[in-house]
C-alpha cells in the first residue's frame, strides 16, 4: 500500500507542482487549499504526512497544526511546513508547534522526494523499534533457551535503525556527510585504547552515532548558513544537546543513550553546555564523543575551508587538553593521529 501525503496549499500551482512530484515515486496524493478543508478532510482520513502551507488566507499554517495538535486522533500526524520564507525565526516557530521540517519553495523535485521520505522513515522506524522491543520480550520471557539467539537478532536490528537515525541526521547537513559514523568509529577507537570492554565499545559507538540526533529540530536554514551565526541563531544550535537528550531517554532498553546527546558540548574546564560540567563530573562516554567530535569537525570540509592538514589538528588537540578536551582521552587521540602516518582518519 502507497504511502499517503496530504498537501495543503492555497496556491494551486504549487499543488499541481507537489502532486505531479510525488505522484511520480508511486505517493498517494491528496490536494486542499487551507486549513480549515484539512481539518475537515481529518475528520474521515489519516494520511502518512502532511505537507502545510504556513501562510495562506484565513486559518494559516501555525494555527492549522494547533487545532491537529488538540486533537487526540490527529496530534500523531507528522507535518512538515512548506513556505517561501528564508527567515530562522519561522522555522523555530514552526518547529517549536510540533513540525517535522520544513520545505522551501519554489520546490526542488529532488529536495522535496528527500524531506517526505526521510520523514515518513523515520516516523516508521519509531513505531517499529517500539513493537519490535515489546514483541522481543515477550518471547524473551517465553523461551528463556532462545535468549542469546533473539538477544542478537534484537541488537542487530536496533543498530540498523540507529544507523538510519544516523543518515537521516547527517542529510541535514550539506557539509558534513558521514559525519556521525565517524565520531563514532573514532570514539570506539579512543575507547578500546582506553580498556573499555566489548559492550561498553558497542554502546560509546551507538552514542556516537546518535550524539547530534538533536539537530533535527535545528532550522537546515541555520544549520547550513555558510556565513557567521547571529547570537539568536547559536543559541538555537547550542540547544540541540538538550533537544537530543530528550529523544533519546524514550529508549528505556538502553538508558545510557542520551549521554553523548546531552554532554558532548561540556568541556573540561567546565565553560561548555548545556549545564556547564566540569572535569570528571561530565560522563566518561561523553567526555570521549567530545574529543572525537571536535576530531572530525578539523579533518572535515566546510563550506568556507577544506581539510585542515594534520599537523594543525594534532597542535589543535594539544593545545586545548586540559581544557576542552579530558587530557586522558586528547592523549589517547594524539596517539592515534601519531599512528596514521598516510592521514587517513579524515573525511574522504
């Protein structure tokens, strides 16, 4: 069965356009032209997605996803805003009443494809990992001898969709493709070297994948601007930790989860965020994402400078151990650097 994606647009043309896009990758489509006929068409049907228009005449967009929001049968309904703005402050808005992302217009076909499938993906792997983890247990319970067997099967599973989690995130970002399955290796990395065990490696590796699920609700606007960020605008980042944090504490099968969300921001020296720890009082597997993260963020190409070469990486590191960096762990990743003698461990 198709998929189904509502648009709510009170541009014709702009219907016309979405439905001929979708409709083309085999979508069910259905098009109105405001809020009040998508309240009402609500009443009888439930679509996969809602694709919403923030400013149209009479009831515009915010005001449309409040009233889906107050309404138990509805409020489930992933949205995703459509609008012309370029402006931050909209997309917080609209990310701050419940919305998914957002789509610009005049629509980009292969931009458009991308932003309803990832949603609607990740939405699905939710459901599924729920149901999985609750239907694993029960027969966990049933047949204690097939433990190990549905134990690993359950794992390999959960990474799957971690992964996923992990691709969707880093598509978010223009310039930093790959981005978290490398913070991950190398914190895997730093803690084998560290005498971690086999199970404490393949959380700090979840975490790692997982460490910037926050920036899903950060504005694309504001996480691909290619010039300085505004103080507003830093602070929306600086609040993608928390953001993370509290997607991930859901997962109660692996409480440790949120650790890398929440504190790969803190420093050392205790002048990081969001809450300002300092030293050992800041989790250890965080403590690591955060040298691997700053790591990958030198060896990586931005929109305004490429690869940094190793030698300013390694003097980088060395310089803030002690500061930002655990000096233990910064020690453990100077070692590593001092061993790839071909600079590998970078961005491809």
């Amino acid at each position: 069965m198709s998929d189904w994606v509502t648009v709510v647009d009170d541009d014709v043309s702009n219907l016309k356009m979405a439905s001929h896009i979708l409709n083309g990758e085999e979508l069910r489509v259905s098009c109105l032209k405001s809020g009040d006929e998508l309240l009402g068409f609500l009443k009888a049907n439930r679509p996969d997605l809602i694709l919403l228009d923030i400013h149209m005449p009479g009831m515009d967009g915010f005001e449309t996803i409040k009233k889906i929001n107050e309404d138990e049968a509805t409020k489930d309904i992933p949205v995703i805003f459509l609008t012309a703005d370029e402006d931050a402050d909209t997309e917080t808005e609209g990310l701050s009443l419940g919305a998914m992302d957002f789509i610009k217009k005049p629509f980009v076909p292969e931009v458009l494809l991308l932003r309803v499938r990832h949603t609607i993906d990740l939405i699905r792997l939710k459901s599924d990992l729920s149901s999985e983890v609750e239907k694993k247990t029960v027969q966990l319970k049933k047949k204690t001898e097939q433990l190990i067997e549905e134990h690993n099967k359950t794992e390999r599973m959960t990474m799957q969709i971690v992964k996923a989690l992990s691709g969707a995130i880093d598509a978010k970002d223009t310039y930093t493709n790959g981005h978290s399955t490398r913070v991950a290796q190398y914190s895997r990395e730093i803690a084998r070297r560290a005498g971690f065990d086999e199970k404490r490696l393949e959380e700090i590796y979840m975490m790692g994948l997982l460490h910037d699920v926050g920036k899903i609700g950060v504005p694309d606007a504001i996480i691909n601007k290619p010039s300085k960020l505004s103080n507003e605008e830093y602070g929306v980042i600086q609040n993608h930790p928390v953001m993370g944090a509290r997607i991930l504490k859901n997962i109660t099968e692996f409480p440790k989860m949120a650790t890398g969300a929440r504190w790969h921001h803190e420093r050392y020296d205790g002048k990081g965020y969001p809450d300002g720890l300092k030293g050992e009082d800041i989790p250890e597997e965080a403590r690591i994402i955060a040298v691997a993260d700053a790591y990958d963020a030198m060896t990586s190409r931005r929109s305004y400078r490429d690869v940094l070469p190793q030698e300013k990486v390694r003097s980088e590191v060395e310089r803030c151990r002690g500061t930002q960096f655990d000096p233990g762990f910064a020690d453990i990743l100077l070692s590593m650097i001092d061993d790839d003698n071909e600079y590998k461990m970078r961005e491809e």
